[in-house]
C-alpha cells in the first residue's frame, strides 16, 4: 500500500498553490493523494470555479467551516481536520499560503505528529497587523518541510532560526499555475465579452482589511484611483468582503460616478487570468496578483505599506505604493507614460515547482523509511 498525501485547500489563493503539486504528486506515483477543502471559501464564484478551470479533482472532504471570526474560523478548521488526519492517518500533510486554514491545519499536524509541508513558506511582511502574517510565523514554525519560492523566505527562515535542513528552495507553484494555463486563458472570450481591447484597460482588486475595512482609507483609495480611471477603463472584480464594506459605508454614489469604473462579479481563475495577462496595469492589494503581474510582466502598482514579497519589486514589475492619493496618482502616470517594462522573471518561476516539491516529498519520506530508499 502506498502512503497518503493529503493536501488542504481552504480560501481562494489556495487553489491555484495546491492543485498542481497534487497533479505532480500523483504523476510522481509514490504515494496516493487526497484533497480537504475546509470550506473557508464557499461562494461558486470564490471557490467551485477553480475546481473547473484548474482541472481539480472534488475534494475527498468537505468541511464547511465557512465564514467567522478568526477565532471561530481556525478553531472550526482545527476541530474538523483533527477528525479526517485521526481517520486518515496520513504519512503527510501539504498547506499552502497563508489563510486561516494553513494555520489551523499545520497546528493540528503539530499536535499529532504528523508531519506537514508547507507550500510557500518563509514569506515575511514584517507587518504583524495582517493576519496573514500570524498565519505564515505559526504555519514555519509548525511545519517540518518549508517550500519557499524565492530565496528572501529562505533568509528570513534563517533568520528566525529554523534549521536549514527543513528549507527547500523550490520556486513558486502558482506559476506552475499560471504558465500551465495562460493558453486557455488566452482562448477565452473574457476580453470581448467586456469589451476591452488588448493593453487597453486596467485592473482593480482590493479586499485587504486595512484597506476596505476603514472608510477613509477605502475613499482615499478611491481618489488615486479616480485619476486612472479618467485615462483608461479599469475592472474591478469585487470581493464579498469589499462589497459588503462598499455597501456598509454607502461608497456607492461615489463609485457610480466613477464613469471608468466597472464592478463584475469575483471571476475564475481562466478569465481572471486572461484579465490580467492583456491589462496594460494592475492595481491590488493582493499578494498573489503581485506574483502573477511579475510572471506576466505586466506593471502592478500595489496598494499597500508593505510586501511580503520583495522580489516582485527587486526584479518584477511591481512598485509599492501605499494607499496615498498622490503617490497612486504619479505611479500610474508613470507607467502608463511608459512602453510596458519587462523584468525579469525571479529564479525558480519556471512552471516546474511542483515537480521540484513531489521529489523533496519522496526523499523525506523514504529517509522517514515509510517509502524504501531509492
Ligand atoms: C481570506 C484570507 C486572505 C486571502 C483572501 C482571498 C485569512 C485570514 N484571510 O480573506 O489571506 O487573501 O481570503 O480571498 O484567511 N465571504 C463570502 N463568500 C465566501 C467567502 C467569504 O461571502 O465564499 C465573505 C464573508 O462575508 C466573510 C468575508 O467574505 O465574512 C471574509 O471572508 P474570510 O474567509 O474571513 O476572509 P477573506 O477576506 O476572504
């Protein structure tokens, strides 16, 4: 009998981290695979489409955790997790990112002993008002397999102490993702059915709490936006958080009069991607969308303080902005007065992570002695 990988999916940015890791698990063929969703993501725009564009199989447990407090959400995905790895007993875990369910799930690991990898780990805000960077500490120090996908994460693990032999620099698995999609994506008729020319729009996504959660630094968003907006149409595809704050704070006059401004419905992962890859400018506070820009080498002005992930400014086309008016404003114009600058593609982007990860999976477990040594 072969050993059980199990992998967790929990929140949208999970999807697209997981599903070609299983696929290069399976393809390895040295263990069985199995998929969790706790169902921290629930909506079919936010989570069943990515089932279909991304070729994932139905999950073999669903949990329902849905929507809480960060408390009740992570405690829910710890209470029903524990149950599956109690019946499953897998000889390995495998979570991704840095939402609730990563940690809720690496925690339970921890408790049980079973071991657990973690998918893009080492990745460091230094900010410890965003959740997620509470996420990403508690997940690397649980974790006994850290998968970076660039070289900073391998320092910053360093840094905190982790010995080096749980660091496996392996690239970035959600560019295994994009590069093994773009082709689809491209053939999809996203663009025409919004009427955009190539290169001839923006994108817009925002859902970070310390932006959408505060009515004025939401609008000031919305006043470095407004200037975009007048040289091109922007799409913005709205979070369930963003339109429930949108409506909470009655933003809605203010952003009908925005004439650029086209709010859609959250997309898939296929027309999103087209979206993005024809766009002449991304802006976001997403940490994903900072990668996917960079792979794509499409300019994104990030609407945010900080980043956890440096190597899309140091080498990609990402410029850090903050959420200043002006400083949104002179970025923009920046690069949009400019022919579309390349740079460069970080080491390890190459769409192979995953197979890169399947391996680092086989030898740890054959040193374990659950597989026999090669
Ligand atoms: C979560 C992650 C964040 C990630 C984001 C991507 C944490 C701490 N945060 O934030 O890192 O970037 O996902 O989307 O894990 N909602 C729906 N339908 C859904 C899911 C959520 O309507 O399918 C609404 C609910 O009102 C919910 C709110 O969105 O309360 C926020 O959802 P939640 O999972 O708590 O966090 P996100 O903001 O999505």
């Amino acid at each position: 009998m072969k050993p059980l990988i199990l992998h967790v999916v929990g929140a949208r940015p999970n999807f697209m981290k997981i599903a070609p890791v299983m696929r290069a698990v399976e393809r390895a063929g040295f263990a069985d695979v199995a998929l969790v969703h706790t169902g921290q993501h629930y909506d079919a725009a936010m989570s069943d489409v990515f089932f279909t564009d991304l070729g994932m199989p139905r999950p073999d447990h669903f949990l329902g955790v849905g929507s809480g407090s960060h408390a009740e959400q992570t405690a829910k995905v710890m209470i029903e997790i524990e149950k599956v790895l109690l019946e499953k007993k897998p000889a390995l875990v495998v979570v991704a990112g840095d939402v609730n369910s990563t940690m809720a799930a690496a925690i339970d690991c921890a408790k049980l002993r079973i071991p657990c990898a973690h998918v893009e780990s080492g990745l460091r805000s230094h900010d410890w008002a965003m959740p997620e960077e509470v996420n990403r500490v508690v997940t690397d120090r649980l974790c006994e397999i850290l998968l970076t996908p660039s070289r900073d994460g391998d320092g910053n693990l360093l840094r905190e102490g982790t010995p080096k032999e749980r660091i496996f620099f392996v690239g970035n698995t959600m560019i295994d993702s994009l590069l093994q999609h773009l082709p689809r994506a491209r053939a999809t008729s996203t663009l025409a059915d919004l009427g955009l020319a190539s290169r001839g729009y923006a994108v817009l996504t925002l859902h970070r709490p310390s932006n959408v959660d505060d009515p004025a630094v939401f609008a000031r968003l919305l006043d470095g936006i407004e200037t975009v907006e007048r040289a091109l149409p922007i799409v913005f595809p709205v979070h369930p958080r963003t339109r429930k704050q949108l409506e909470t704070f009655g933003l809605g006059p203010r952003l009908a009069a925005m004439k650029g401004l086209r709010l859609v419905d959250p997309l898939g992962y296929l027309e999103f991607l087209a979206l993005t890859s024809q766009a002449r400018l991304v802006l976001t506070d997403s940490g994903g969308i900072q990668e996917e820009t960079t792979a794509l080498s499409v300019p994104c002005l990030t609407l945010r303080e900080n980043t956890e992930r440096p190597v899309t400014i140091t080498e990609g086309t990402n410029v850090l902005c903050g959420t200043d008016p002006a400083v949104i404003r002179r970025e923009a114009d920046r690069a949009l007065a400019t022919e579309i600058r390349d740079g460069r593609v970080p080491e390890l982007w190459d769409g192979r992570a995953s197979e890169r990860i399947a391996e680092v999976f086989r030898v740890f477990l054959s040193d374990r002695g659950v597989l026999p040594r090669a």
